[in-house]
C-alpha cells in the first residue's frame, strides 16, 4: 500500500509530460506545414512574374481596350391607370382577408367590365 501513491503520482507526471510533448510536436508539424505552404505560394509567384516579358521597344504597344459600351437608358415605369391602382387595391383587400374569393372575383369583374 505504500507503492501506490508513488506510482500514481509518477504516472500522473508521466501522462502530462506525454501530453505536453505531444502537444508541442503537433504544434510544431503544423508550423512546419505552414511554412512549406507559404513558400510554395511565393515560389509560384516568382514563377508566374519570371514568365512575364518585358516589352521591347521592337514590339507593337498592346492595343487599347475598346471603350465601354454606354449604358442603356433605363425603362420608363409603366404609366399607372386608375383602373390599375384599382385592381391593385382590390388585391390587397383579398389578400388580408377582409374580401372573400367570391367578393373579389365579382369587383374584379364589375371594375374590367366582364
């Protein structure tokens, strides 16, 4: 009985210590995989900058982007009728509630004539 806490007390350390190593390995493989991603990217941007060619006075300028196209007026909204606001305002009633189908349907009819 005597051994135990001693051996409690080592495994206890020795599972932090396992942890804490772990941790830090983890920690440091991410880093290193940052840090290769981050130098892939400014190898592949060297790269695409040592492709570009400078521009020799031998050489034609690039011809100049052709100018936007104008902007098309926009549409003149739709001339309101009384007769519109109308069926506007009946729709609205129907759709709170206060018209029924069938009330809806007949002012509709008696508003187009029908």
């Amino acid at each position: 009985m005597i051994r135990r806490r001693p051996l409690l007390r080592a495994a206890a350390v020795g599972g932090g210590a396992y942890m804490a190593g772990k941790n830090n390995a983890r920690r440091q493989a991410e880093q290193a995989q940052y840090q290769q991603e981050q130098d892939d990217r400014i190898s592949n941007l060297e790269a695409q900058q040592a492709s570009y060619q400078q521009p020799s006075y031998e050489q034609a300028p690039p011809a100049p982007y052709p100018p936007p196209a104008p902007e098309p007026a926009p549409a003149a909204a739709p001339a309101s009728s009384p007769m519109l606001d109308q069926l506007n305002q009946l729709a609205a009633l129907h759709q709170q509630g206060v018209l029924s189908d069938e009330e809806f349907t007949a002012a509709k009819a008696k508003l187009l004539g029908t």
